[in-house]
C-alpha cells in the first residue's frame, strides 16, 4: 500500500536533515529516506573524519617541532594509526548517531532506510514500501569519480571512502590528484609517517586558485618532504610485486612513480544515476547534476534538488545553504536563492587557506578597475609568536565602490580570520568599515586592516603570476 506524505526527502546529507525538521516543524508529515549512513559524505567519510585526522597530523608535526619552541622531547614521536582511527571513528560516530536519533525522535517525520528511486514525479520505492507526496526534495550528494585511466582496473586503489578504514602506515602513498581532497591526505600522510607523491594533471596544484596561492601550497608541502609531480598527462597504472606503479608523462621528472597505496582524489559525481530521475521527468546535465533554478527547483514543479547533487556548490555549508534556501521559500515567504551566496571555502592543510568571493585571475579577467593589497604572514605577529609564518595573505577591492571583491588567507588561522572579511562582503559595504575597526591584539585578523591601508592598483601590480 502506498503511504502518503505532505513531503518526502531523500538523503540525510547536510541539507536534508534541516529541511525535515523545518517541514515538520511547519505541521507537514515527512519522510526521509537514507540507504546508508545517516550523516552522508560530509560526517562520514568527508568534513569530520579527515579534520580529526589533520588535528593527529597536526600534533605529530608540532611534536616533532617541539625543540624550536624550546619543549625538549627525548626519544622519536611516532604515531600509532589504530589510534588515529580509533579517535577519528569515535568523533565520526558519534555524530552520525546524533543525526540519526535526531531525525528518529523528530515529530512528524518517519525514517526510511534503503535505496530511494523515483517510480513517477510523486512516487518513491524504498525497498517494497511505496511513498507519495506532492513535494519531493532530493539530497543524494556525490561519491568519488574513478577515472578512465589505462590499467586503473587492474590494481587495487583508495578513494576517500576506503583509506577511512586504514589502521596501517602506507609505506608511499600515491595520490593522483592536487586538489582540496587529494592535498589535505597528502599532508596528514605524510605527517603520519608515509612517503607521499602527489601527481596532478593540471600545471599547478590547488588548479583553480591564483597561482601565487598555488605555488605558496605546493612549497609549503614540498617543505615537508611530499613530492609533488604536475602536468602529468597520460596517466596509467599497473602492478609490480606488490608495489603499484604509476606512469606518468610529465615534463620533468621520472615517467614511474612506485608506491605501495594509491588514493584516486580525481574530483566527484553525483549519486544521480541510479535515482530514477527519467521516470520523474526530472532534468540533469551533460555530468548527470541536477538542473536547478536559483531557488533550487528541479525541471519539475514540486520536485527540488538541494546540495552537492544540484552542482551549485561542493561543500557542507553550501548544501546546508541549500535547505534554508528552499525553507525561507516555501515556509517565511522569503525569496532567498543561491545567487545571493558568495564563494567562500577552505582548504584543510596547514597552514590553513581561507578563501572568500574571486581570485585576482578572475578580478584581473573582470577588467574592472581594482585594488589590491598583500601581507606575508612573517609580517604577522601573531604567526611569529606561534612560529607558523608560511603564507601570505591578499585582499582584492573594487576601485569605484570600495566594495571588497575576493581574499585568500593562506596561513595559521586563515579558515577563521577569512570571516571578518567574508561578513563585509555580505554586508556590501565598502572595505574602510574593516580599516577602521579596532582589532584584537594580537591576532591574524587585526593586520587586515594595516593590509587595507597599503592598497595599490591591480593594474601595477601582478602578485598572480
Ligand atoms: C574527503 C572530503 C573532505 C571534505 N571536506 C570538506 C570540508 O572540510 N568542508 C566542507 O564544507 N565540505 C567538505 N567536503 C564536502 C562535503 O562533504 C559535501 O559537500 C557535503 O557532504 C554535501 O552534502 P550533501 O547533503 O549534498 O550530500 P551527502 O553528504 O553526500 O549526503 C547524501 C546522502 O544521500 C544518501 N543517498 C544517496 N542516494 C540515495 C538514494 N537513492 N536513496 C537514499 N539515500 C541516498 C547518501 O547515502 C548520503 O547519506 C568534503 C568532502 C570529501 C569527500
């Protein structure tokens, strides 16, 4: 028998959850349906674990550092995996348990578990049950891609679900890919103990950030004994005892990368393929993202796609954007939507890259009259305090309105100070409220403004190239 419902979710990612609650709350009877661990991609094996395992990296790194901060440590740190992942699956854990006893004691709304697919635009089968409603709200996310790459087949590799379940050291970790994934594991890895190659197809590592930025990562990364091979093109794989080798075709360095692991961190798709889509009527794009408009409605009145599967966005704050987006809409009469949304993320090495609005490439591009303004971070106290001066940070300004048009903060704190920039964009007011806000001493963030007080011309300056 069919049940009917006033709504029905599926996926209980980073947006899913929140909107159930929303929906109830309002009164309305929901469903939400999970086919497997409640949290999704971000709690799992995305956002949680790996930042609990940057924090073990980052105390293995600190331990090993100890003398340059006086604290003497006789005998050799090292760092035992099983406890690694012991603390990253309590952490992890517990916060899936949280999203699943949350949704379960949730008034008005029944859990399903089991593969959800669309059977028409109002119909859902879980299992044998059968679900209708006239409002349907997809949250699948993504999962890892693998790549059409020669012999990938034939060996046996890691993305960023499998290496959650490593308890052991890699002897040489081979990450194929420098980007946000691919650079936060080669990091920790190589803290842990491993010998880590990075090979990545594109000329520069972290591709789509100015390149001052990306070169800053690579030596900050190179500084810690990771190798890192870029414009790697034919990339194919095969087997040699137990070792896996990877050939490469770059332009300088050896054609043969041999390691004993290898993490594919090659970018992400959209769990969008086995959903039914076609018997709703329900559109998606060339890569299989669903097509929304700016308020997250899908090509099928009543039907909505929310998070990393609409392909607006690739982050848990974008995703859990997403659901006040459609709430406000359908519930506080509150025309919110995507455009609104300034880009704004991190990147988890450390130090830390705090990113808000355009690069300077894109800003240059604009061929808008800018501003610009940069700091390296041995030009902040605070840093030389903690002796952690790697990086720089750089701030891009609208000439005519003031208005703050992008920032890169790659340094100690740089995920945090990033915010008091990202605010005032959102506030669209010009970048003097910053310059003239008193600062806490001593801090990352109060040399934002003495930054702002040096600002040249874009056009004299080429801080990109
Ligand atoms: C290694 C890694 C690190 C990351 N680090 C960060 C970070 O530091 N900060 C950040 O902002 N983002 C990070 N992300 C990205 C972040 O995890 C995602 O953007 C976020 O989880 C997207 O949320 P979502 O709700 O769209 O989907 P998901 O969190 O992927 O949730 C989708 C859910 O839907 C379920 N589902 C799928 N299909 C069906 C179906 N047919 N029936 C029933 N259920 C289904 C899935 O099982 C899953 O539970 C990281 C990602 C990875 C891989």
């Amino acid at each position: 028998m069919t049940k009917t419902y006033d709504a029905i979710i599926i996926g209980t990612g980073q947006a899913g959850p929140f909107l159930a609650e929303r929906l109830a709350g309002a009164g309305m009877k929901v469903a939400i349906i999970e086919r497997k661990l409640f949290g999704g991609t971000c709690i799992n094996t995305g956002c949680t674990p790996t930042k609990t395992m940057v924090a073990s990296a980052y105390a293995a790194h600190m331990v090993r550092r100890a003398a340059d901060f006086g604290v003497v440590e006789n005998g050799l740190p090292s760092v035992d995996m099983k406890l690694v992942k012991s603390r990253k699956d309590a952490i992890s854990g517990q916060s899936r348990k949280e999203v699943e006893s949350w949704l379960r004691g949730m008034p008005n709304c029944t859990v399903y578990q089991g593969h959800a697919r669309f059977v028409s635009a109002t119909e859902i089968s879980v299992g044998a049950e059968s679900l209708t409603a006239n409002r349907i709200f997809i949250n699948v996310g993504g999962r890892a891609v693998v790549p059409h790459m020669p012999g990938v087949e034939g060996i046996p590799y890691l993305n960023n679900s499998s290496i959650m379940d490593v308890d052991f050291l890699p002897r040489h970790l081979v990450i194929v890919g420098g980007g946000y994934i691919g650079l936060e594991f080669a990091q920790m890895y190589r803290r842990f103990g491993s010998e880590v190659t990075v090979i990545e197809m594109a000329p520069h590592l972290a591709q789509h950030e100015d390149e001052d930025v990306s070169t800053a990562i690579r030596e900050i990364l190179e500084n810690e004994g990771i190798h890192v091979r870029t414009n790697a093109t034919c990339i194919s794989f095969s087997k040699r005892g137990e070792d896996i080798l990877a050939h490469v075709d770059c332009v300088v360095g050896d054609p043969e990368v041999r390691g004993s692991h290898i993490l594919l961190a090659v970018g992400r798709r959209p769990n969008t393929d086995d959903l039914g889509l076609t018997e709703a009527g329900v559109a998606v794009d060339k890569r299989g993202y669903i097509v929304v408009d700016d308020q997250l409605r899908t090509s099928v009145p009543g039907i909505w796609a929310l998070g990393d599967c609409n392909g607006k966005g690739a982050f848990t704050h974008t995703a859990f954007n997403d659901s006040e987006i459609v709430g406000a809409n359908l519930l506080d009469n509150d025309t919110r939507k995507v455009s609104d949304r300034i880009t704004a993320y991190a990147l988890y090495i450390d130090p830390p890259l705090g990113r808000a609005g355009l690069t300077e490439a894109e800003v240059r591009k604009s061929g808008r009259r800018a501003l610009i303004g940069r700091r390296p971070m041995t030009k902040v106290g605070r840093a030389v305090e903690k002796g952690e001066t790697q990086g720089f940070m750089k701030i891009v300004v609208d000439a005519e309105t003031h208005q703050i048009l992008g920032a890169a903060i790659l340094g100690t704190g740089g995920d945090e100070a990033i915010h008091s920039i990202l605010d005032v964009m959102y506030a669209k007011a010009p970048y003097t409220v910053i310059q003239r806000a008193v600062h806490i001493h001593p801090t990352v963030s109060e040399l934002i403004p003495t930054m702002l007080g040096e600002l040249q011309p874009l056009s004299e300056q080429r801080t990109d190239k």
